[in-house]
C-alpha cells in the first residue's frame, strides 16, 4: 500500500489523497470485485490508514499479471546484458519494470522525475 499524493500532493484532488493497494494471490477475488474492495477497505481502516469515517470517492480494482520481478541465478547477467544495450542506443529505463527491481510505486515516480531533470539537462 502506497500514495501517489504523499510523493506529489497534484496525484490527488484539493483536500484528498490517493492511495493504491497490492495483493498478490488474488485472481479469484477480482471475479467478486465488490467483496474485495470491501475487504480492502476494512483493512486500510483497521490498520489505521483511514479513518472510520473517511470517505472513498472511488475504487477500481485492477489485474497486473507480471507484477513482480523473479530474481534468479540469471538475473544479474541478464539485467547487464539489457542495460549495456538500452544505454547503447540512449534508452532510459527506469520504474518497476524499467529498472527490472523491486520497489514501491513512490520509488517508480521517483525514477521518472530524476529521469526527466536528467533529460532537460542534457
């Protein structure tokens, strides 16, 4: 679980904020899609994220099938072998997927804004 408007107060609306939830595990949740916002729900309000009384103007649940990066005995020569020819022909790759490591959404929008100052630089 993460903000987007907690890295860039504009990712939200005046006076609200955004957040996303993750789970992993949960394709036969998404066929009952009301039943799995009310269990995200329950749980942000029990682990204190929102309040009791918060309002949560929308929810939309969404699949992301290769969401996570399978780190193996290959991994490292790989990332190499990709990266030395993305720099080659000056492609940046950043984010989640981009930088093929793991890290939270605010660490993805991060890579973009870094990536950007590197870009009017040059």
């Amino acid at each position: 679980m993460g903000s987007y408007s907690a890295v860039n107060p504009n990712g939200a609306p005046a006076g609200c904020r955004s957040y996303y939830v993750e789970l992993s595990g949960v394709q036969d949740q998404l066929a009952a899609p009301e039943k799995l916002k009310a269990r995200v729900l329950e749980d942000l309000r029990r682990a204190r994220v929102l309040a009791p009384d918060d309002e949560v103007l929308f929810m939309e649940p969404a699949e992301i099938p290769y969401a996570y990066v399978i780190f193996d005995h290959n991994y490292e020569s790989c990332r190499k072998v990709i990266f030395d020819y993305l720099a080659q022909h000056q492609i940046a790759t950043i984010g989640r997927w981009g930088s093929w490591g793991y890290g939270g959404m605010e660490d993805a929008m991060l890579d973009g804004k870094h990536a950007a100052s590197q870009i009017r630089k040059e």
